[in-house]
C-alpha cells in the first residue's frame, strides 16, 4: 500500500500559521519610525521599552502557552493561540484613539501612546506565544523523529516568508491607508487561518485521511515514552531535566539574535543609511535580506544526511548540523566594516546569518521532541520559549538604550562614530552568541539519552 502525505498537509498549516505569526510582529517594526513616531514623538529608547516588554510578555507566556497546549491538546491549544494574538494584532489600530483619550490621564501624549502600545504588545505576546509549542507538537505527533528537523525547518520557513513579505506590503497599506489599515489587515488573516484549522487537524491515528501505511511510517521509531498518550507531566519535573536547561539555555544566548534582526532592521536602514522603511529601496533590500535567510531549508536536510549517510542518532546529527551553522554567524563581525561600501554588504551578511540562525532553530526545536515523550514537548518548548524571550528582551533593551547613547554622545568605538558604533556592538554580540549557545548544550548533554517522566 502506498503511503498517503497527509502530514504536509498539516506542516503547511504550521508553515502559513507561523507567516502569519512573523507578519503580525513585524507590523509595529515596519510602520514605528516613519508612521508612528512622527505622530506621537517617539525615539529609540521609546521603541526598545515597547520592543522589549513585548519580548518579557512573550517570554512569561511561552511557560504558559507549553502547559496550555499540552492540557488542550494541539487542536484546540492553536486555535486559543492564534485567536488571541490576532485580536491583540487588531487592537493595535486602537492605539492612537487609546493614547488620545488617555493623554490627560499619563500627563502626556506621548506616555500615553507607549503605555497603549504596550497593552496591545502584551495581548499579541500572550497568543503568539502558543505557535510554537503547538507546531512542534504537531510536528511529534505527525512525523518520525529523523524527518522532525527537516519538517521542523519546513514549517519555521514560514517566519522567513512573514518577515519577506511584511516590507513589500505593510509600509505600502500603512502609506496609502494609514498604519492602523496595516494592523487591521493583516491581523485578520489568522482569523482565517482558525476556519480552515478546525477542519483539517485530528490526530494521525484517528484521521480518515491518513492511511495504515502513512501511520506506520509516523510511528517506525516512536519509542515507548511515546506510546502512552495524555500523560500529564509536571513543570517541576521538566524543569528538573539536564536537558530541558540545554534547550533553555540554547534558546536564551541565540533568539535575541533573531528579534533584533527581526524587530531593528528597518530602524538600521532609516538611521544608518537614510532609507525610511516606505523607501522602494528599504522595502527591496529587507526583502532580499529575507530572502536569503530561506536557504535555511537546507537546515532540516544536513542532520537528516548525516543519520541516513552516517549512521548517527538523530541527536548527535542535528549537533554536527548546528556546530557548522554556528559558524556563519561570525560574519556578521564584518556586516558594519563592509557597509561602509555599500549597504548591500550588511544586507546580504546578515541574510546569511538570519538564514545560520533558522537553521539552528529548527534542529535545537527537535531535539526536544528527539529526548522528550510527546505528553511534555509543548511544556519543554515553552520553557525554552521562556528562556529565548528573556534573551530577546535584553538585547532589544539593550540596543534601543545603546543606539540612543551612541547617537547622542557622538560615541566613537571601533572606528565608527555615533549609532554605526553601537550597531557594530550588537552586531559583534550576535556573531559569537550560537558557538556559546552551542558549547553549553554540549557541555549538558554530550551525548543522546532519552528522558524517562
């Protein structure tokens, strides 16, 4: 019997899930300096608070988000994600009525518009939140493990094609209808996502349109942590797991990595190279940038050649595959040297590094559900998912505090003068930050063992 495919089918609900995902958070990046800022006066600082408070939400909520959808399950888990964080994309086209009615109450226009801004930030953290302990436990659930990376980093592809076609389209909505249309907009889109949802996920073993031959293939080297089903596992006793604190520890030293490319890109152009975000030149260079971070599919590939062709375990695979992607990164030492050249340069490097980072995402999201029974995937993500969101909200704080300090006191480090000292700062940050990331999962888990709960 030939085997059905139905499990692309719900990795492509993951993928356009997680699009959505990157599409809402990337509204308030790609509107704030040249939209927003104008209207309410804000500055760097202003916008690294409400940056880094939504990456202290996220955080906070990513413990949460793991416990609720391991005790909801993954289809109705998704579902309360995604409705949240599309209401909470929403409201933020309330902002501006928000911060008007509130000015008098904050004593002034401009406390008031972050403190709304905030507010909103924090129901989009509380939904967002869920995406990715859902999809990586429908991941477990609908793929063996050595296939996991591979559609793990099929799935995360979604992030790079969100973050790809957030500039071409956002600055564009936000120019000819006003930002709070871009907000509004694309917000609805995961109320569609929820509609087709509910009629395409059950679970393999009990949906019609997987047949024996496509179930055996999930099942093949499923071991028997994972034949017991609703098991319900404490935090404590994830938390108490040396390799629940690899992944945590992994996620905390390299997701901030990827948010401040995420979240400060646009401001890198607007400031460095005078290219506001509704500039046709800033729309197609974040959109190359994005672009190439989607050779990150060959992610999922490497540690998949490396069990098939080498005959590792799947652990010991996916840490060869992240020892080489942590490499790449280092070039982001020269992203701000070279773009004294041509900002082409830095675009193109950090491509390169945002594509190293997706890569490693998908393989450090698979090895939990590699060592962890199914019952406790979303709960260890989410605690990794934690610990990733603390990291973020450091360097987001960080780096509005830092540019604003650089830009003002004229700051000279590194030979450059101003903000381009301080970019080149958290640029050398984020270069070195994978081979630690990866140097402490090895020093906590040198070598593959499932863990038994």
């Amino acid at each position: 019997m030939k085997k059905t495919n139905y499990r692309w089918v719900v990795c492509m609900m993951l993928f356009f899930a997680t699009a959505i995902n990157y599409l809402d958070r990337q509204v308030l990046s790609l509107t704030w300096m040249d939209f927003i800022a104008p209207e309410f006066g804000w500055e760097n600082r202003h916008y690294g608070l409400i940056a880094t408070c939504f990456s202290g939400f996220y955080a906070v909520s990513m413990l949460f988000a793991g416990r609720l959808v391991d005790k909801l399950d993954t289809k109705k888990g998704f579902l309360w994600s995604i409705g949240i964080w599309s209401v909470g994309a929403c409201l933020h086209a309330l902002c501006g009525t928000g911060a008007q009615a509130f000015a008098g109450v904050f004593g002034s226009l401009l406390t008031a518009s972050v403190t709304v801004f905030i507010f909103a930030r924090l129901v989009l953290a509380l939904g967002e939140a869920g995406n990715f302990p859902a999809a990586i436990k429908a991941t477990a659930e609908y793929f063996p493990k050595k296939s996991r990376g591979f559609a793990t980093s099929v799935f995360n592809s979604g992030a790079q094609i969100g973050a790809l076609i957030a500039p071409l389209s956002i600055p564009v909505i936000a120019a000819k209808w006003g930002w709070q249309a871009s907000f509004l907009l694309i917000g609805a889109l995961g109320f569609v996502w929820m509609g087709v949802w509910v009629f395409v996920y059950k679970k393999p073993e009990k949906n019609a349109r997987v047949n024996k031959a496509e179930l055996d293939f999930i099942l093949h080297d499923c071991g028997d942590e994972d034949s017991v089903d609703g098991r319900k596992v404490s935090l404590r006793r994830c938390c108490l797991q040396r390799q629940t604190w690899a992944f945590a520890l992994g996620k905390f030293l390299t997701d901030g990595v990827w948010w401040f490319f995420l979240f400060w890109m646009p401001a890198y152009l607007s400031s460095v190279y005078d290219m506001p975000s509704n500039d046709p030149r800033s729309r197609v260079a974040i959109s190359v940038l994005y672009g190439i971070t989607m050779l990150s599919l060959v992610g999922g590939w490497l540690p998949k050649w490396f069990v098939d062709k080498k005959g590792m375990n799947a652990y010991a695979g996916r840490m060869r595959a992240m020892l080489i992607f942590a490499f790449f990164p280092l070039l982001a030492l020269l992203a701000q040297p070279l773009g004294t050249y041509s900002y082409w340069l830095p675009v193109i490097i950090i491509g390169i590094a945002g594509a190293a980072h997706q890569s490693w995402s998908a393989n450090i999201f698979s090895t939990v559900s590699d060592m962890f029974p199914k019952c406790a995937v979303a709960t260890v993500t989410g605690i990794g998912g934690m610990a990733g969101g603390l990291g973020s909200m450091l360097i987001n704080y960080g780096s509005g505090v830092l540019f604003d300090h650089a830009k003002n006191t004229n700051m000279k480090l590194f030979g450059f003068e101003g903000i381009e000292s301080g970019y080149m700062i958290i640029f050398s940050i984020c270069a070195v930050a994978y081979l630690a990331g990866w140097c402490v999962i090895k020093a906590l888990v040198p070598r593959y063992k499932v863990v038994e709960l």
